[in-house]
C-alpha cells in the first residue's frame, strides 16, 4: 500500500488534518460519510460522461452518445461503437469514429464512468446492509472551490478541468487510506479496495492535462495544488467527505 499512496502524497500538497478523520469516525457521522462518498461517485461519473460529450464527439453527433445509466451494463471496456450505444449510424455519422479514435480522452474516461458507477452500487449496498437510507444532502465547498478557477479558454479549460479531477481523486485516495484503520473491518477492507483504482483515476487525469496542454503545466498544478491544500485545511463549519478542518475542533 505504501508504494501505491507514494506518488499520491507527493502529488497533493498537504495531508488530510487528523481533525476531520476523527469527526469522520464518530458513529453518528457514518450515515453522511457515506451519502456523500455514495454523491461523489456519481458526480465523478457525471463529470467523465461530460467530458467525453464536450471533448470527445463533434458539437452536432454529441446526442449519439448514451445517457449515464447505459454504461453501468457494460462488463468490460466497451469498444468505439459501444461507447455510442451500438447505435446506427447513418453515412454522415460514421466520420464519429474517426473522431473517437483520434481523441485521448475517451478510454480513461469510459472506463473511469464505469468504475465510479459500480463504486455507487457497492456503496449503496453497504448502506443498505446498515440501514442508511439514500437521502439528499447538500453538496460541500470543494469541487466549487476549485471550479471557480477554471479558466474560460481552450485549451485551458480542458487542462485546468482534468488537473482538478486528479486532485479530486488523488484526495479521495488520501482519504480512504487514512480513514480505513479507523473504521469497522468491513467497511475499512471496502476503502482499501477502492485505493488503486483512485490512484489510477488521478494519474490519468493528470496524463490527460500533460497530453492536451501540450506544454509544461506544472505552474497551474501547483496554483490547483495551494487551492486545494486551503479548502482541505481551513476551517469548515460543513462535514463531508471532502470537507475541510471542522470548526469545532481547537486546532483550527
């Protein structure tokens, strides 16, 4: 494990303050540690299948390309025609694969939807297993925090988009990995199962970013880097899975 969360602390500029891992572990807490993990598997999925619309397909073929729920029945990593469904296509969309071959972004990120779409499921069914109930709750500062950076050009809209998603998932590895010793074995043996899949998730972000920059992009990794480090340890009256230092606590 120490090999595999390496590159994962080195990448993010600060650890998870011990503050928020030990409200994290209260029991009363389990239910919304949970809701909020079972929201950001399904946002990071929302987030790959728009970037695979916006990135990967031509601005008028974009409706080709299933809705979310389709890729949750697929069992392996769907070739170019399955991406789209397996849809008919008439003569004058057959230039879409020509697209999708040429675009790095699709693979990661189809493999990523459906990876964070089964981390839902199994999430789910341990909250079933407890008898959590799947409610709504409102989302935390983090990913806003971030998103508020993102420039508005291309290509430095795509490359500030895809450096946040590695920090978002290298921080949720950070996070399983701290969290799993504190937890019952069941749900602690869960988190550390989840570890090398997260840590791919950032690496191909983070590839992704080098590959459509085209250029040295370790400035703006580093602005992302201190942003992210500010909302993991400042003060948070909020908790959540990617909540900052709670208020509560003297330290902060």
């Amino acid at each position: 494990m120490d090999a595999l969360l390496a590159p994962v602390k080195a990448f993010l500029q600060c650890e998870t303050p011990d503050e928020w891992i030990a409200v994290a572990c209260l029991p009363e807490n389990l239910p919304i540690l949970l809701i909020d993990h079972a929201n950001c598997e399904t946002k990071a999925a929302m987030t790959a299948h728009s970037l695979v619309r916006r990135y990967c397909l031509p601005k008028g073929k974009r409706h080709l390309l299933p809705k979310l729920d389709f890729y949750r029945e697929l069992e392996a990593l769907p070739e170019k025609a399955e991406v789209l469904g397996k849809r008919t296509m008439a003569e004058g969309d057959r230039s879409v694969f020509a697209e999708l071959e040429r675009n790095p972004l699709l693979f990661p990120m189809v493999r990523l939807i459906q990876e964070e779409l089964h981390h839902f499921e199994q999430v789910l069914e341990i909250m079933n297993e407890r008898g959590i109930a799947y409610e709504a709750v409102s989302a935390s500062r983090y990913a806003r925090g971030m998103m508020g950076a993102v420039r508005t050009h291309e290509p430095a809209t795509i490359v500030d988009k895809l450096i946040i998603g590695a920090y978002i998932e290298a921080r949720s590895c950070e996070r399983f990995a701290k969290l799993a010793p504190h937890l019952d074995e069941a749900l602690g043996r869960f988190y550390v199962s989840l570890l090398r899949s997260e840590a791919r998730h950032y690496q191909d972000y983070l590839a992704l970013a080098e590959q459509f920059a085209g250029a040295d992009i370790s400035e703006r990794i580093r602005f992302f880097g201190e942003l992210e480090a500010a909302l993991i340890c400042s003060p948070d009256e909020q908790f959540r899975f990617h909540s900052g230092c709670p208020v509560k606590t003297d330290s902060c």
